[in-house]
C-alpha cells in the first residue's frame, strides 16, 4: 500500500511542476513528506513507541479573488500498530467577500474531512474501524476596526462528525405460541462511537498599543453532545466481558446515553516583538463545564489516542512562546506550556491484580478503576524551519520539530512522559 501512495504521489508532483507554470496565478501545490518518532504513542503508562511516516499533497485553486478551494490528502503509517494507519482526504471552500480596505470583513470558511483507518480485524481481532470519520464543518466570521489599534470580532463555528454503524446481534424476545416465547437472533446496525454535534460563538478584540505590544482577549461558548453512562451496573451486566483496550476499542459505547454538554472559555494573550527579528507572546486559556451529569461518567479509553474525547475537559493553563529570525536563514520558534485539566469522571479498565490495562474485563474488576481523572501536563516544543526559495520561485522547506511533555494524573494509567521528534520536507509550486 505505501509503495502504490508513493507512487502516485511522485506523479503528482512531476505533473504538477510541470503545469504549474501555466496556472501559476490561481493554482498552488504544495507537497509534503513527514518522519516521526513518537516515545508514548498512547499517552499512558505502558509507554509503546513507533515510528510513522506521512506522505501529503495539498491543492489549492483561485477561481475568483475572494475565494479559495483546497483539496488536501494525506497517508499515514505506522511501523508497528499498522491499524492505526489512515487515510485522510479533505475539501474546504473559503469566502472573503469584502474589500481588502473596508473597516468591516467577513469571512467564510466550511469544509468537509474524511478519516479512514486500516481494517486487520481479519489478521488480529484488532480493529480501528470503528473510529473511521467523516467530519463536516462551517464557519462565519465578521471583524471590525474600531480604530487603527482596535480591532473587534464574532464568530460562529458548527461541528458535526460522524463514525460509522457496524452490524452487530442481538437476541430479541418472539412469542412462539400462546404460552411460550423464545430468543431469536436479529442483525442490527450499532454506533460503536456516537455521533457528535459542536456549536460555538465566539467574541474578541485584538488592541494595539505601546509600539510593539498587541493584547488579544477571546471568550467562548460552546455546547454539544455528551454521551455517557449512568445505570452502568445494569447496562453492563454482572459477570458478562467486554472490549476495552489501550488503543482505544471500546465495545461499550452501545450502552451510553446522551444528553447535551456545555462549556465556556475566557483565552486572553499579550504579545510583544523583540527588536526587529524576535517576537513573544504570553496565552492563558481557562474553559468550564456548565452542566455535567454529577453522576455520568465515560471510558477511560474514550480519553486515548484517536477518541473524539481526547480533548473535552474543564481547567486552566498557561503558555509562553518564542519566534526569532536571530539565525541567517532559519526560523525558530519554541513554546513551554502547562496545564490543569479535569475530565468527566473516567472509568478505566484496570485489572486489580496486576494493575494493567485488560482486553476483557468482568463488571466487577472493572469498578475498581472508576475515579475522578485529575491531570497537570507540562510541555515543551522546539521547531526549526529552514525556508528556501530558488530563482524559479520554487519554495521549500525543511523542518525538524523537538517535543516532550510530562503528565501526572490521578488515574495512574496517565502517569507518562512523551519525547517525539519529528522531521518534514514540504515544497511548493
């Protein structure tokens, strides 16, 4: 399979130098290719490494001056947990219909992705299909300039992903005669992973002042769906395994419910240039939840590495970043990040007597794992880009990426450090 995507991905980029001079006004490609060491890749005790590669090509047209259409598609593969290989493919469509001199702007912006991960359930009883996603979103955005220093913003963003229904049986009750009933089989279609609806209104306003100093202030609301269990001990009954693992298959999410979550969040930021090649910037983010079910509570593997909540927590953090042009020709920019994080209360599938994550797990040794998830992260980033352009106005750019990061958590399992290195070559026509 990555021969065949190497291939046509070598194609492309000769028959798109090689056109791209014709359609050089209104067309742009840019080619990348991606190597990555991940220490943690599922960002938990057990601490699994693997390598990945990543082939992506991004086409961008301009039919008119106010829009841009872009196509991107990328491969990934993993060396060692070949299914989590995916293919990504994503349209977007972007409208800027006012004049570039107006105080008032108005931007549009809606696209869609799909997610396709590698199905070896036929090979390993492992599969990450249920994960697969076609995800559809659409943003407005209107700014205004107040005055020269001030500027003023609202936007609207929708969410909607999607995961596919797999066929699943189940044992349905039919009367066979007056007296007596019976268990038949019935095929039916199961959200392994429930849908999920995002909406969120957002206002801010970016000040300038004291020459090179600008301060942003953002505040969010955002609500959606949340699906979750309640009556666990009768949805999942005594003695009965099911599927939960480290990568993140969760046959469970048949049993939970949904009702609608909600949250706020206040990110102000204060930035400053350096003199004329140094510049930093300062962001502080705090989000609350408005109404959580004291008494819902989700998986631990819904907070892993391809879950849809991996990111849905409440709390605050801090971070402080750097970019310089201080070095002839390169572009360093480095980041130290810390954060405080609560999640909905997690339910981990611990085995009590060796204290690691177990495939099947019976009701009762998977109660022993059900606890609040508390977890403060420190992160540290380095990226070095190297831009070249040539006399034919061919741009490239190497990069290399450093990043470490340490989580201490209430749940144990979450106790991990991460060291990822990750080097790209992109190029554009």
């Amino acid at each position: 399979m990555m021969r065949i995507v190497l291939s046509v991905f070598l194609t492309v980029c000769i028959l798109a130098s090689a056109a791209a001079a014709g359609v050089a006004d209104y067309l742009e490609i840019e080619a990348k290719a991606r190597a990555k060491r991940v220490g943690n890749l599922f960002k938990n005790w057990d601490e699994v490494s693997d390598n990945l590669g990543m082939l992506g090509l991004t086409a961008r047209v301009y039919p008119v001056s106010i829009m841009e259409l872009s196509v991107v598609t990328e491969y990934t593969a993993y060396r060692h947990n070949s299914s989590l290989s995916n293919l990504l493919y994503q349209f977007n469509a972007t409208a800027v219909p006012t004049s570039q001199d107006s105080r008032f702007t108005m931007y549009f912006t809606g696209g869609y992705k799909g997610n396709s991960y590698k199905d070896i359930e036929a090979e390993t009883g492992a599969s990450k299909n249920d994960f697969s996603s076609k995800n559809y979103n659409a943003t407005v955005s209107m700014g205004y300039d107040i005055s020269p220093t001030l500027r003023a913003r609202l936007g609207y963003t929708v969410k909607v992903t999607a995961y596919p229904d797999i066929k699943d049986t189940v044992l349905v009750p039919a009367l066979m005669n007056d007296t007596e009933w019976v268990m038949i089989p019935l095929e039916v279609l199961v959200p392994m992973v429930p849908d999920r609806h995002d909406h969120e209104l957002s206002i801010g306003a970016n000040a300038s002042f004291l020459d090179q100093t600008s301060f942003d202030l953002e505040v969010g609301y955002r609500f959606g769906q949340h699906s979750h269990m309640v009556d666990w001990w009768w949805r999942i009954p005594l003695g009965q395994p099911y599927s939960i693992n480290r990568i993140g298959r969760d046959t469970a999410y048949t049993s939970q419910i949904e009702s609608n979550l909600q949250w706020y969040y206040v990110s102000p930021r204060i930035s400053r240039a350096m003199g004329d090649r140094t510049g930093i910037s300062c962001t502080y983010h705090y989000r609350k939840f408005l109404d959580p079910c004291e008494h819902s509570y989700v998986f631990g593997s819904t907070t892993g590495l391809i879950s849809p909540w991996a990111s849905v927590y409440e709390g605050d953090g801090v971070q402080l970043s750097f970019k310089t042009y201080l070095i002839k020709g390169l572009t360093i920019s480095g980041s130290w990040g810390y954060w405080e994080k609560t999640f909905l209360t997690t339910l981990e599938a611990i085995n009590p007597m060796t204290g690691e994550l177990d495939a099947d797990l019976t009701t009762n040794s998977i109660k022993e794992g059900r606890g609040d998830r508390d977890d403060i992260e420190r992160r540290l980033n380095l990226t070095v880009l190297l831009p070249i352009t040539t006399h034919t106005d061919l741009y490239m750019e190497p990069s290399l990426i450093l990043d470490y990061s340490n989580n201490h958590s209430t749940i144990a399992v979450y106790d991990y450090t991460d060291f990822t290195i990750t080097t790209e070559f992109k190029i554009k026509f």
